[in-house]
C-alpha cells in the first residue's frame, strides 16, 4: 500500500526558508528566532534569507544556512528580498517570514508559498508608537491583506488576543538555555567587565528607547542609594536617535555615578553582564515574549518586570519572578530582595528550571516543525490546522 500525504510529510525531510529583515542589527526578536532557525536545523533543511545591517551580531551572517539578500535599506531591501526569492522559491517546500515590513510584503510580491507568517510584536502598535498615529492607522490597512490566507503563529496569547480575527497559533518563545550553564562567578565576571563589585547590581538588556521605560529604574536608583545598575544595549537609533538617553541623563544626574550604560555589546558578551547581576529590571510598557526576560531566567535571575500580559505567560508571581504596575513597586521588591540574598537564589533557581522545562529554543524548534508538517498535509490533502500549538506552562507549587 502507498503512503498516506500525512505520511509523507511526516517521514520527508522537508525544507524551509525564513526569511527576516535583518540579524546583524540585533534585537531581541531577531536573536529568539535565530536560536529558532539554529535549533531547527537539527530537524529539517532549513536556511534563513535576510539583509545586511551594521551591528553587534553582524557575525552571525556567517552562520551555515544564512544568505543575504541586500541592504537593509527601506524599501529597497523589499524589492532584495523579493528578487531573491523569486530566484530561490522553487527549492523550499515552505516560506517562514519573521519580519512583518520587509519579508511580509516580499514575500507577497515574490508569490512564494505556502507561507507560515510570524510576529512576534504587533507591528500596529510598534508603528504607532514609533512613527506616530498617521503611519500606525496606515499599518493597520496595510497589514490585514498581507496576513489573510496565510498561517499566523505568534509567540504570546497576549499577541494571540490582539490577532483573533485571524485564528493564530500561539508558540511561545525559546532560549538556548546550554549558553548559561557555565557562567563566570560575579565576582570574575565584575571584575572582567570593570564593573562596581561591592553592593547589589541591577541589570537590563534593551534599547534605550521611551518604549522600555528606563526612567523606572533609574527612579530605582535614586530611591536606593546603596544599589547600582548596568543597562545593555545601544542608546542611539534611527529615529529615536539618542533623544530620549540624553533626556535621561538630564533628568538623572544625581544617580549616573552608580549607572553603566554600555551600548550595544555582542551577543555572546550578554550572559557575561546576567551573571554579573543579583536582579534583573524590566519595564518595558509593550512586549510579545522578550528574549531578554527570557535569557535572564535561563541565568538564574531573579525579574522584575512590569505588569503586562506577556510577562504573565513567562512569570508566576513570587514564584518564577515579580510583576510591577509602578517604579514605586518595582523599588519596594528590589529592596526587599536586596535585604534577602536566599530569596534571590530560589526565586533565580525556580525561574530557570520553568525556562529549561517549558521554554528551551528546541521545544519550540519541534512545535515549529510540527506546524510546518500539518501546512504542508493540508496542502496535499485539505483539512483543518488546530489553532493553538503551544509549548505546555507548569505550575509551580
């Protein structure tokens, strides 16, 4: 007897392009995929098709698999992007697009599919917020047409919500959590990066952009005195450029001796600053499932984020890490773990037993491929995908 379609999708090794905006530049969503794209390769043919943007992570370029299409350049790396692949489509049995301004509207052009549609924020907002409400109403005509037909996967059922109309598939994002079983001791990693080795240290890892609300921990710094802080990260971008990090060392001048501000560093050098730390800060105002949360629970940190829905589907309260509605209850949780070295070891520990259990890049590499194998039965021999694809949360106790 032949084999079944479903059959020969699940026993092919099928092959698949992502396709994304940049890597080199960097960005938290761009550093979770790739650990996607990297865990994926163990498991099926695939390669990643992007453009070149100057950067920390710039060497990632030279990772098997990867290929670049042109310069990341607005809209002219949409057309670089659309032009390889219309040279390309032919050898993939599926598209995955990653970036909702380049790859989205490329792919589109280019007719590549079957596509598989990733967001791992809702580029409405990130437009608004960035751009104003003229380009974000714009975005939100623009990006419906783009979506319909298409599988939508989204890394959040906070991102879910927002995108019910077009039925998602909700997998939550992944670590390598083997990067930070090895770390340096914080003393040696103090030590190695010149940073202040007495007192409690507070880390984060982002932009410095009004979106992250880095006023909030700098208002931690100013309420303890005895407590400084590192924020990984560049300070300066395209259209923000460094507005808003010059707004802040206006407004905080009484607390810059005790704040390192290290622009952007390579992504291999950003377990070195987790293990420096005692407490990871948080505040972001909008995210999907941020790496940066999630690398520092794979450290063993204890977080304290802000209190939005994401941060719900990767913290439990007092268990796994902290939720903060204000920089008032950010700096009465900080204190409090600052006073309890013991706490800050178990709720570090709890954090990254729930991240090497339940969000490793590679339970989310096989919850990828799986999808991949159900779009491509489906279109061999039509039948309905299930709409939630999830990597399991436990419970803590």
């Amino acid at each position: 007897m032949g084999r079944t379609p479903r059959e020969v999708w699940e026993r092919r090794r099928i092959r698949v392009l992502f396709i994304g905006a940049h890597i080199g530049k960097g960005g938290g969503l761009a550093l979770q995929t790739f650990q996607i794209f990297t865990a994926l390769r163990r498991h099926i043919d695939v390669d990643l098709l992007c453009l070149d943007a100057p950067g920390p992570h710039r060497t990632l370029l030279n990772h098997p698999g990867v290929h670049v299409a042109g310069r990341l350049e607005f809209p002219k790396g949409i057309a670089s992007l659309r032009d390889a692949l219309r040279q390309i489509r032919d050898d993939y049995d599926l598209f995955q697009i990653l970036d909702p301004y380049y790859a989205l509207p490329a792919a589109h052009l280019a007719q590549a599919s079957p596509r598989v549609v990733f967001l791992g924020t809702d580029p409405r907002a990130e437009l608004g917020w960035r751009y104003g409400p003229h380009v974000g109403l714009l975005t939100r005509l623009a990006i419906p047409p783009l979506l319909a037909g298409n599988p939508l996967i989204v890394n959040s059922q906070s991102l879910a919500t927002r995108f019910r109309w077009f039925h998602p598939r909700v997998i939550l994002g992944g670590v390598d959590a083997a990067k930070f079983e090895h770390l340096p001791s914080k003393e040696d990693a103090r030590r190695s990066l010149g940073l202040r080795e007495n007192g409690l240290l507070l880390a984060t890892v982002c932009k410095v952009i009004p979106i992250k609300r880095v006023e909030w921990l700098l208002e931690i710094l100013r309420r303890l005195p005895d407590v400084s802080a590192v924020i990984v990260g560049g300070y300066s971008e395209e259209h923000y450029r460094d507005v808003y990090y010059r707004r802040l060392l206006a407004a905080y001048p009484d607390v810059l001796h005790r704040v390192t501000f290290t622009g952007e560093v390579p992504w291999n050098q950003v377990s070195t600053y987790l293990a420096a730390a005692d407490v990871f800060v948080f505040p972001s105002r909008f995210e999907g499932l941020p790496n940066a949360v999630l690398e520092a629970m794979a450290a063993g940190l204890p977080v304290v984020a802000s209190d939005i829905p994401p941060h719900h589907e990767m913290i439990e309260d007092g268990w796994t890490g902290f939720l903060a509605s204000s920089a008032t209850a950010m700096t009465r949780i900080v204190s409090n773990l600052a006073a309890d070295p013991d706490r800050r070891e178990k709720i570090g520990a709890a954090a990254r037993a729930f991240v090497r259990e339940h969000l490793s890049s590679e339970a989310c590499a096989q919850a990828f491929n799986a999808l991949y194998r159900r779009v491509l039965t489906q279109e061999a021999l039509p039948q309905k995908i299930p709409e939630r694809i999830d990597i399991p949360r436990g419970q803590g106790g």
